[in-house]
C-alpha cells in the first residue's frame, strides 16, 4: 500500500468499552473444551457473560422471541426430523461440564 493510502480509520470517540458486555461465542459439536474455557478467561476479565451459539445450517430462524430464543424450522420441510434436538442437548450437556467450576455466566443459543 502507498504511503499516501490509508485506509480510513474510526474515530477514537466510537470504541467499545468491552468491560462488562457480552462475548459470543460459536460452538459446534465434538469442540475442544478450550475455546469455552478460553471464552471464560476472557469473560471474567472483562467482567462479562458468555453466549455460546450454534448454528444449524439445515434450519432457519422463523420468529425470534424477546430473550433471544427463536423458533426454527428445516430448509427442506421433506427431510425434516428432530435430530438437532440431539444436537443440542449435547453441546448443552458438554457446556455445562466444562463451564461448572468457571464463575462465569452463561447462556446457550441453538
């Protein structure tokens, strides 16, 4: 790049203060406990909570809810099935082991 080419840059007055807000976090099944326990060391220094999100390809978000939960359906109503319900259950339940000794708050969006 040119010296004379920078690229624009925002102005200081519109950082984000991180102290205090929340950290999204991706998680798919069969994941290394490390990005969670990574996303607590994170959190408690910013003093935040964690949302840990998965998300389902094969689905759609059809009405999303005041708290943050949606309700989804398949892509292809012709293959659907109820098998993320496993899905889900299981990053839930590997979540909660690897979150239970980390005093950090936490939620889960599938």
């Amino acid at each position: 790049m040119a010296a004379d080419r920078v690229p624009p840059q925002p102005d200081p007055s519109r950082l984000t203060h991180f102290g205090g807000s929340p950290i999204v976090v991706g998680v798919v099944p069969q994941q290394s406990p490390l990005v969670a326990l990574t996303a607590a060391s994170l959190a408690r220094g910013t003093h935040g909570e964690i949302y840990f999100a998965h998300v389902d390809t094969t689905r759609y978000a059809e009405q999303e809810y005041p708290d943050g939960t949606v309700a989804h359906l398949p892509l292809n109503p012709d293959t659907a099935d109820d098998s993320w319900q496993d899905v889900e259950e299981a990053l839930i339940e590997a979540l909660t082991t690897v979150m239970r000794d980390q005093d950090v708050g936490w939620q889960f969006r599938y």
